[in-house]
C-alpha cells in the first residue's frame, strides 16, 4: 500500500534533486578542469592542481621586409574547448496527486509538524502520487486529485566569474612571455 505523504514533502523532493543534481554537474565540470586543465592531477588539500596544461602551435609569420619565420604561440589548453557546465535554466515541476484525508492532532501545540508547509491549524494535508484524473472530475470517499507535471529543461551555463578572471589571467600571462 502507498503511504500518504505530506504535501510539503512530495512538493519539496524534486527541488531538492534538482538541486543536487546542479551540484552533482558542478562537481563534474571541477574534475573537468582539473583533469584536462592541469598537468599535474593532484587531490592535495591545498588544491594543487599542478602546472597548467598549454598548447603549442608553430606557424609561418610573414615579417615587415617580406620574409618569412616560424613562430610559436602557446596557449592553455581551457581557452580553446569548450568546458562542460550546465545549468538548471528553467524547471517546471508537474506531477498527479491524489489528496487523502487531512489529519488533525489532538493537540496542535504538541504537534511537531504544526510549522510544517501544508499543515494548518493542526491539519495536515497529506496526499500520494496518482495518474492524471480523467476529464470529469470525481470525488470518491473524500479524495479529490489536483495535477502537477515535471519537465527540465537544461542548458550551457555562463562560465563563473572567477573562470573568466583566471582565464584573463592566464592569457596575459602568456602575451608577455
């Protein structure tokens, strides 16, 4: 048998996962840079990473007096392909819910989920995951349906300000070599 469950939390769930999902990409695009960005993979406290991991191109540069010479151009490695990090943009939580008896406490007061969304003067409105009602609506022994849907859509992330910083960084850098 389905054990009600309140409201709040049937409703709370799934922003808490799509919360812990942000976190779970976020940790993955850290092990990205970590991985492809620096020479030296490291899990030092001190978030030593090791040397940034560069590129090097050779190509012919055509000189003021018409001549030609190689020159070298090196560049790191992050400021060319593209780093994987998305973002929830937009989420639109829907889902079917059947509503069960509300419960009351005896005593309000002792009731420790009386703060809790959902519950009202020691009524607490508990309910089950349920398919979407048919077009008419039906009431049978006091349960009533109410609908909601989950649709995520996920999309490229702004790089965070600090990576934009670094990156800026690092390119001066390597124009005054």
């Amino acid at each position: 048998m389905i054990t009600p469950r309140y409201i709040s939390e049937l409703l709370g769930a799934p922003m808490a996962a799509i919360v812990q999902a942000e976190g779970i990409a976020a940790r993955a695009t850290a092990d990205f840079i970590k991985e492809v960005g620096f020479t030296g993979v490291s899990d030092n406290i001190d978030g030593d990473y090791g040397a940034i991991r560069n590129v090097t191109f050779n190509y012919e540069r055509i000189k003021a007096d018409g001549t030609t010479e190689i020159a070298k151009l090196s560049v790191p490695l992050l400021t060319i392909i593209p780093i994987p990090s998305i973002q929830v943009a937009e989420a639109e939580i829907e889902f079917d819910l059947a509503m069960t008896q509300p419960e009351s406490s005896q005593n309000p007061k002792e009731d420790s989920n009386a703060g809790r969304f959902g519950a009202i003067n020691g009524l607490q409105l508990k309910a089950v995951f349920a398919k979407k009602p048919s077009q008419t609506p039906t009431s049978t022994l006091g349960t009533s349906t109410s609908n909601m849907n989950v649709k995520i859509r996920l999309a490229q992330s702004e790089l965070a300000v600090g990576m934009v910083q670094l990156l800026n960084i690092l390119d001066s850098a390597n124009k005054e070599k």
